[in-house]
C-alpha cells in the first residue's frame, strides 16, 4: 500500500510540475504576444495619435467644425488626377472616405466624371483602384471618436506588393516620381512624406522594401481596422493618388498585354531612382562583399565538370554575367552548363542570383556591375533596370510562348538612353520543356480541365494573345522547365557585344528635354514693289536668349503668317533670321506674324506670345 501511495504520489507530482510548466511556458507566451502587440502599436503611435483625453479631441473636432474638408486636384480625368486634402477622414468601420463640407471647404477641380474621382494606383483605371469619398455636413464631425495623422501623408494603393515586377513598375519608381513633385524636389520634405496604403494587403515579405522610401514607416489599411462604428481616422494633409509618367506597360486588362502607347520616362529619370534606391537600401559602389560573391559562382578558370563554387577575383568584378535563376519552377534545367559555358566563352566571373540565395540589395550589388545578364521571363528581370550602360540583357522564353507578345523587359531596356542591348531567345522544341499538368491552377496545372481542353493545349505550338491573368494555356507554357540551347545563347550575346557603339553621355538626354525658347525682337515691316505695286511683309527677328548655353547641330525657324479673319495660315520654314514674303500676301490687309525657333529637327520651341501684327499698303 505504502509503494502504491509512493508511486500515487510522484504521479501527482509531476503533473501538477508539467501544468505549472505549461502555465509559465502560456504566460510567457502571452506576455511575448502582448509585447509583441504594444511594439507594433509603439510603430504606429506617431502616425496615428488616439485622442485620448476629451479636451485633444474637442480642440482637433473645433477645428475640423470650422474649417471642415478642402480639396484640390491637378489632372482632367480620373486616370490623370491626384488631389491634395485637409482633413479627409476614413472611416475604419464603412471602409469609405468622408469629406466634411463647411461654408470654409474648398473645392478646386474634384469633379467626379466616370467612375472615380482618380486611380489609387499606377495602374491606369483598374476598377478595383478606384477612390471616392462620401459627403457629410461638418456638423456630423461631433458624433465621431477622431484619431489623427499629423504628418503629410501619400496615400495610395500597392498594386501587387508580392510580385518585385509591379513592386517596382507600379509601386516604386511611380511613388519617387509622386513624392518628388508632392514635396517640391526638396529631399528632405520628402522624406519626412508619411506612406499609406490602402489595397487592404498584409505588409508581406517584401514590405522593407517600401520601408525604405521615406523615413516614416508605412501605414497599412489593416492598421486602422476597428469595429467601432463611430470611430474616424483624419489626415490633416494628404495627397491621394499616384502619377503614371513613369509607367511604360499595361498588363492586358482590357487587351492583350504590351507597352504603353505613350512612354514618357527614359533613362535620366530610371537613373536617377536606381541611384536612390540605392542610397536608401544602403548600397555603395565600393567592391562585392565576400558574403555575395560565396553564393553560387562561376569563374572562368572553375573545373568544367564541377558546379563547385568559385570566388570573384577583385580585378574581375566590372566583368561580370548575372543570371536571373528560378529554384521552385520555370527552371533552367542545364543552368550549370549554361553558367559555365558562359564563364568560359567571354573569360567573366558567372553570378546565379535568385530569391532564395540572394537579398534583393545583394542582387542589386551584382546587377550593377553585370556586363551581361540572362534569365527566364519573370519578376526578377525588372532589376535589369539597375544594369549600367552597354550590357546585354537576354531574356530567355519556354516552348510556345512568343516573346513579341511578352515584351516588359525589352520595353525597358528600349527606353532612350537605356543603352542595354536586348536580346530574346525562345524554345522552339518540345523536347527540351517539361510540362507541369498536376501544378496548382495558378501555377499552370490543366488536371482541372476537360479532356478535350487539355489535349488542345498540349498539342498548341503557340499561346495566343490573351487578357489577363487566368488564361490555362498561358499558365501551363509559362511555368514548364527548359533545356536552353546553350550555343545559340553564347552567340546571341557575342553578336550583341560586337556591335556595341559609344555609351551616350546621361546628360545627353538632360538636354533633349532643353527646348528653345521665344525668338527675339521680331518684328514686321510691310513694303510694297516699285515695279508692279505688289504687297509683301519683311520679317525679321534674333535668336533664343538661350541659345548661348548649348551647341544645337542644325538651327530653323517656322513662321506663320494668317490673314486677320482667316482660320487658315501659311507656313514656311527657314534657316535665315529675315525675308520678304511676296506669296499670296494681299494689299491693304492686316496679317497675324508667328515665329518659332526649333534645334536639331525635333526641339520646338514656343511662338511669340505676343501676337505680332502688320497691315499692308496699296
């Protein structure tokens, strides 16, 4: 009996010991997730500060009771139109914008024509970008609890944050050009640009990314969720919307997809965001850390039949080949051979870089540098935009795919000044690709299909053009695996690097967007022949004032001369600063002079903006 009591006894013992440790190891666990829950709300308290006692609230709801909600927008429609607030609210609970109106609101170019008043992103007229905002009297301003963003916030939507192609497309480099304008070209002010975003996604893998573009911390939609329905969120200053002048492609949402029709950005403007991205990941052009150049290299003096890893000598790192490489799909089933080959053929160090060997700022170190970089059609090949001038990017296709129909990158390295040779190489034999019919739908998989739709896309030879982003045969081309064809890819780079030309100065592209300005002293003279009596007008001006700053190849000039009452007008273009006009010109007839100066056939400068007039005798 006494053993068995024992035995009862250790029994106990140990249980009641292993609850009390389970109670500690909950309570540490509780205490770490309430730490955890005081850091993040710590990482938002400047952002969003809760009025939390009656007399804070009461001064910001006077204020607000007085003054309500302004708006003014710059932009003619909504794909063109950012606005600028003071004190648009958001309402965590309705998930919708308030604008209080008071007899003190202001409203300068809102107008709501179409769908939205504008695109929450750079994708343009995406109709789940769409911003709007609801009416109240600012009299309803009372009946709220108000918390308040004192900072001047952007607020926008990321359009696909967990894909580095949009990250930088239609996040990022849209985003520099926004909080440049918004804040003057003063650096400074737009660092100090609070960030929000409104898309509802979580921060996601690559959030550090935009915790980089200013020095607030981002502000997520989620970090203003709240079941209370009273509860408002005001942004004392805020600029909604996102420009598109850094946009150069549509995705196929409403046709198939391809570069956009008008392309303002070129490679002044890729430059100057590659640098600060740059400075803000904090990368220097200082010589690759051991840490990079250990991770999957090749060198041209490696062991031909080893993959073993080599290092990047210090004297060869401006000599560099980059390959964009895939480990989970869309592989590069001979990459080694490919890697080596390479390695051996142009006498460079070889980089394999991928998402799960390299950090983004460690791809971007080596891209950098690359004298030559290839890899499968996917995300990663956006950072080409990072390569410097005169490389080679080759982008590499599946079986089916048609690269004239798939066209971002090469979009972009057409950019003027980019000065990156581009190259397209696609498998054209069905033996070298392994398909993928059991995938997942989303990453190509057909086993859901029909027999008969499934038989259809394993016999095509080609993806025809489609929309956006389901379509099977697209999905199930675009994720096989391939065997490139090796020798042709080493030709298609060595053809390429032959016929490099001069690198184009970057301050040659500065001075394509520098016109001439108004001529000088025009002036007009009519006259009239001795011989026949017939009217003319003598014409004669200067120069642009700043002419003097640059050196054009070839100056003209354009005249128009109209007839006061006609809606037509003659043209002429001349390289000389005077002339008599006899042609069609009438006696005793008052005519309208315009003069315009233009460098190298394609820089237009302004007319006069003083209209120049001259009445002829006779």
């Amino acid at each position: 009996m006494d053993s068995y009591h024992h035995i009862l006894h250790v029994f106990m013992t140990v249980v009641i010991a292993s609850v009390i440790y389970l109670y500690l190891e909950a309570s540490q666990k509780l205490t770490e997730l309430e730490n955890a829950l005081s850091e993040k709300n710590r990482s938002i308290e400047h952002g969003v500060r809760e009025a939390v006692s009656t007399e804070e609230r009461q001064n910001y709801v006077d204020t607000l009771l007085l003054e309500g909600s302004s708006v003014w927008c710059v932009g003619g429609t909504h794909t063109e139109r950012l606005c600028h607030f003071k004190n648009l609210c958001y309402s965590p609970h309705h998930e919708r914008f308030v604008f209080f109106h008071s007899k003190h609101s202001l409203i300068d170019g809102a107008t709501q024509e179409g769908p939205a008043l504008l695109d929450m992103s750079a994708v343009e007229d995406h109709n789940t970008q769409y911003f709007n905002y609801d009416d109240f009297p600012v009299a309803a301003a009372g009946q709220f609890n108000i918390s308040v963003i004192e900072e001047h916030c952007l607020i926008m939507n990321r359009f696909k944050p967990d894909n580095l192609m949009h990250i930088f497309h239609d996040d990022l480099l849209p985003l520099y050009h926004t909080l440049r304008t918004i804040s003057h070209f003063n650096m400074a002010a737009m660092e100090r640009i609070r960030l929000v975003f409104m898309e509802g996604r979580d921060a996601g893998e690559f959030q550090y990314i935009y915790d980089k573009i200013t020095n607030h911390k981002p502000l997520l939609k989620m970090d203003f969720q709240n079941s209370l329905q009273d509860n408002l969120v005001c942004f004392q200053a805020a600029t909604v919307g996102i420009s598109k002048q850094t946009t150069w492609y549509q995705y196929g949402f409403k046709e198939p997809q391809g570069p956009l029709p008008h392309v303002e950005i070129n490679a002044l403007e890729i430059t100057q965001f590659t640098a600060f991205m740059k400075r803000r990941l904090g990368i220097s052009d200082g010589p690759l850390s051991e840490k990079i150049i250990e991770k999957q290299t090749y060198g041209a003096d490696s062991d031909k039949t080893s993959s073993e890893e080599q290092y990047i000598k210090q004297s060869d790192q401006q000599n560099i080949i980059v390959i964009f490489s895939r480990k989970q799909n869309r592989l590069i089933l001979n990459e080694v051979e490919l890697s080596l080959s390479l390695a051996e053929k142009f006498n460079m160090q070889v980089i394999s870089v991928s998402m799960e060997t390299h950090t983004l700022s460690e791809m971007i170190v080596v891209v950098s540098r690359a004298k030559i970089a290839v890899g499968i059609h996917g995300s990663l090949l956006i950072l080409s935009m990072f390569l410097p001038p005169q490389s080679v990017l080759v982008e590499l296709f599946p079986f089916a795919i048609n690269p004239d129909n798939y066209t971002p990158y090469k979009t972009l390295a057409n950019l003027k000044g980019m000065k990156i040779t581009y190259k397209a190489w696609r498998n054209t034999y069905i033996n070298n690709t392994v398909t993928h019919p059991d995938y997942p739908e989303d990453l190509g998989g057909i086993w859901h299909l029909s027999k008969e739709k499934q038989q259809e896309i394993l016999t095509s030879s080609e993806v025809a053009p489609h929309l956006c982003c389901s379509d099977p045969e697209w999905l199930f081309r675009i994720y096989q695996d391939t065997v490139v064809d090796v020798p042709v890819i080493v030709e298609l780079i060595k053809t390429s690097l032959e016929a490099h030309g001069a690198v184009e100065n970057i301050d040659d592209l500065n001075e394509d967007r520098i016109l001439p300005a108004q001529v000088e002293k025009l002036a007009c003279l009519p006259f009239e022949e001795s011989t026949n009596g017939k009217a003319g007008l003598w014409l004669s001006w200067q120069p642009p004032w700043n002419i003097q700053f640059f050196d054009p190849r070839e100056i003209e000039y354009e005249v128009w001369i109209q007839e006061k009452g006609s809606e037509d007008y003659a043209a002429y273009k001349m390289k000389k600063r005077s002339h008599q006009f006899r042609d069609k010109i009438k006696p005793q007839t008052m005519y309208y002079i315009w003069v315009r100066c233009i460098f190298d056939h394609t820089k237009v400068g302004p007319m006069n903006s003083a209209v120049v007039s001259c009445q002829t005798t006779g």
